[in-house]
C-alpha cells in the first residue's frame, strides 16, 4: 500500500471517530499561514494522545516540543479543571504562535508553552503532584537525554509517550548513523536498561506515513 491508501484509511476511520473540532483546525491553518511546517501529530495520534490523557486521569502534562500546539491543544482538552499542561519549545516563532492557538482554544489556563532548549526547562520544573504523562516530540537527537529527565518527574503508572521512533524503518537499518536514528537507538538501550519501566513501540501508518510510538510505562519513580 502507498501513502495515499494510508492517508485514506485515516480519512474513512476518522470520519466515524473524530469531529470537527474549530480550535483544532484554527491552530493548523494559524501555524500554515505562519510559514511553520506542519509536522504534528495526525488527527487520530492527536487523538490518542487526548484518550491516553483522559485514561490516565492526567492532571499534569509535559510536551517536549509545541511546533504550532496541535497535540498541546489535543491533550489540553481532556484536562479536568485544575489540570495544566507545559510544553517546552525553542523556537520563538513557534511559541508565538501557539500561544496564540492555545488562546484562540480557550485554553490559557490550562496549556503553557516554556521558550527555550528543553534540556534548560527540565531543571526549571517540579510538578506537584508529579507527571501523569510526557509526550516527547522534538528534536530527535535529544530523546536520551529528554527520557532521562522526564522519567525522574513522572509518577509511578504514568506513561512517556516518543513520538517518531520508527521514521520509516530507517531506525532499524544500522548503516544509518544519522543523528536523529542514533538518538532513538540511544533511547532503545536506556529504555532496556531501565528496570524502573516497561516498553513497547507501536508502529504506525497514516496520513503522517510510516512511524511509530514507544509507550513507556513508569512502574518505579526515581
Ligand atoms: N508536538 C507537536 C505536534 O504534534 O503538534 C510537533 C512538534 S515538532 C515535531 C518538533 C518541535 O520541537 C519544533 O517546534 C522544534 O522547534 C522543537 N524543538 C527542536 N529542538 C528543540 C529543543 N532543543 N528544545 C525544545 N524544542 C525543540
């Protein structure tokens, strides 16, 4: 099957599962028309994200990556009153402008974006109570070190989601040594060595192409 055939699936499936959501497609139009590339998350991803949140309970969210707030806002919505979610980005621009999407959503006081390297933010952060759920999904390279730091500020049941780690197969051909499948073969063998946590990868193909998940659930603080 082709792309086109993946982009359809996702189409059919979504039509009887998702809705139309205004703030959703406002933010994607507001980070398009922004010159920003539209590499979020897929609708059905950004939904998952949003059921796995409320599945949880999540009061307390961690995004590492905001590009234009699209999985931020998928996420946001299914905080409780009192539930806050922070995403961490480094591009001005893009922080700018998903503050404006998190706005035009309503959600100012649920969703705020932290500008700057995300490996600065980390420090700056002490949830309490801590993490129910991090979705990492920035610069590749980094997951290491963005799982090492996020696993000390989730709670024990709750759950790191790494966006990103099949990137067409390409993780799994070792004659590759660029940067970003290096780093999530990293995260690969951190995971393993973790006896802390258990994992898994679900791969996935849609209107995003052929990528994947790792869900990881946090059985032991640390
Ligand atoms: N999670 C978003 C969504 O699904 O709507 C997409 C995030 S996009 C794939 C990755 C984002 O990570 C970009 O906006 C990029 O600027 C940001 N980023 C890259 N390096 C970063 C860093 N060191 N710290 C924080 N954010 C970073």
């Amino acid at each position: 099957t082709t792309h086109a055939d993946w982009t359809k699936t996702d189409q059919y499936h979504n039509k009887y599962l998702l809705s139309q959501d205004e703030a959703l497609e406002f933010a994607l139009k507001n980070t398009d028309a922004n010159g920003i590339p539209l590499i979020s998350v897929s609708a059905a991803q950004g939904k998952y994200l949003y059921l796995l949140a409320k599945t949880l309970g999540a009061k307390q969210i961690l995004e590492v990556g905001t590009l234009g707030a699209y999985s931020t806002i998928w996420m946001a919505k299914a905080l409780p009153e009192g539930g806050e979610i922070i995403s961490l980005e480094v591009n001005p621009k893009h922080a700018k402008i998903s503050t404006e999407n998190i706005a035009h959503a309503g959600l100012s006081s649920k969703a705020r974006v932290i500008l700057g390297p995300a490996l600065d933010s980390f420090p700056t952060l002490s949830p309490s109570p801590p993490f129910d759920l991090v979705f990492i999904d920035a610069d590749k390279d980094n997951n290491g070190p963005y799982f090492a730091a996020a696993r000390k500020l989730v709670r024990t049941g709750g759950v790191i989601v790494v966006d990103n780690v099949v990137r067409n197969g390409r993780v799994a051909d070792d004659s590759l040594q660029t940067t970003d499948v290096v780093g999530v073969r990293k995260l690969l063998q951190m995971v393993k060595d973790d006896k802390g946590v258990e994992a898994t990868t679900m791969s996935t193909v849609g209107d995003k192409g052929y990528d994947g998940f790792m869900y990881i659930l946090v059985n032991e603080g640390i």
